[in-house]
C-alpha cells in the first residue's frame, strides 16, 4: 500500500562474510590501549633514569659515611707529648685543648651518623624512583648536614692555619715545628672533612635532578 514503509531484509551469505575482517576492538578501548601504551613508555626511561640516581646516592653516602668518620676518628685520637719537659711543666697537645677541635668532633661524628640513618630512605628511592616526599626529606636535610660540616671544617682550618704560620700580629707563634705529629693529624682531618662537605653537595645537587 501507498504511505507504507516497505522492509527489507538484507542477508549476507557466508562467502559474502568471508571478505570482511572483523572489528577486534571498539574504538574507545582502542584509544585506552593507545593512551597506556604512550604513559608506560613515557615514563619508563624516567624511572631508570632517576633509579640510577638513586643507586650513586646510596654510593655517595657510604663514600661520605668513611669520610667523615676518618675526620672524627683522625681528629678526636690526636695528641702528641713532647720528650723534653720542666719540673713543673709538661709540653702536651690534644685536640680537646680547642673547643673548635672538639666540635669538630662532633659535628662529623652527627654527619656519619646521619648518612648512614638515610641510606635506607635512599633505597625506598631506589626501589620506587617516582617518590618525591623522601627527596625533598633528604634534600633538606642533606642542605642542613653541609651547612654543619662546612662550618666544622671551616673552624679547624683556621686553627690549623695558625698551628702551621702563626700570627705575628697577635703574637701567636706556631706551633707545628714541635708538635709536627699533631699538626699532620689535625690536618688530614681537615681534608677528611672538606671531602664530606663535597659528598654532602654532591647529594643535594643528586636530589635536585631527580625532582
């Protein structure tokens, strides 16, 4: 009849079938596959990139573990007795003579300690590289450690300065062409520490890259 939708009905028979290639996947979980397939290999060379900076921290801080403690053991075993004395009077040197030398000590013997406290948050870095809350935590406290050390070194290497040249204009003589044991330790402490304080920078710049 006449204003009447006429229905068709298209079949397709095996052979005509035969020529299409089915659709494997809708679009919309095709463009998921495409949007993971683009994240994993964005980030997988940044993770490797700031796992091996994680791995040459835990290296650093063991190397500044042995350094600073050779500045603090060097330093806190110096002592040098002169053979000649008076009946009333006993040449000696120790470094506990200088409270610059005792902190010094000190201040290596915190800075030890405090590497070696954060090497297991340098091996959570390594074992996940995308944290930021531990860096910026060792980043902070690396920046306070060598501040310390810096101000210890700095301290002894005055003193060592004077134990060495002396200071005419304060009438200070030196002191290192008697006590030449003394003046040696107290000065490979020193270097010791300066090469803690290099450690410590190196860690905060470390740190620094891998935010």
């Amino acid at each position: 009849m006449e204003g009447e939708a006429t229905k068709v009905n298209i079949t397709e028979t095996p052979k005509e079938r035969k020529g299409k290639a089915p659709l494997l996947t809708t679009p919309k979980a095709a463009s998921g596959f495409m949007k993971r397939f683009v994240h994993h290999k964005g980030t997988t060379p940044k993770g490797g990139y700031k796992r091996g900076l994680a791995i040459f921290d835990v290296i650093l801080r063991l190397a500044g573990i042995a350094t600073a403690l050779a500045a603090a053991i060097a330093m806190g075993s110096t002592e040098q007795t002169l053979p000649f004395f008076t009946q009333f009077f006993q040449f000696k040197a120790e470094f506990d003579d200088l409270p610059v030398f005792t902190f010094f000590v000190i201040a290596n013997a915190i800075t030890a300690a405090y590497l070696a406290l954060t090497i297991p948050i340098s091996i959570v870095c390594i074992i996940r590289p995308h944290l930021v809350a531990p860096r910026v935590l060792l980043i902070i406290l690396d920046t306070v450690m060598a501040a310390l050390t810096t101000a210890a070194a700095g301290g002894a290497a005055s003193i060592v300065y004077l134990a060495h040249n002396g200071n005419s204009d304060a009438n200070w003589p030196a002191i290192c062409q008697q006590f030449n044991d003394f003046c040696q330790e107290i000065s490979g402490a020193v270097v010791a520490s300066f090469l803690t304080v290099v450690v410590l920078m190196f860690l905060v710049t470390l740190s620094a890259f891998a935010l």
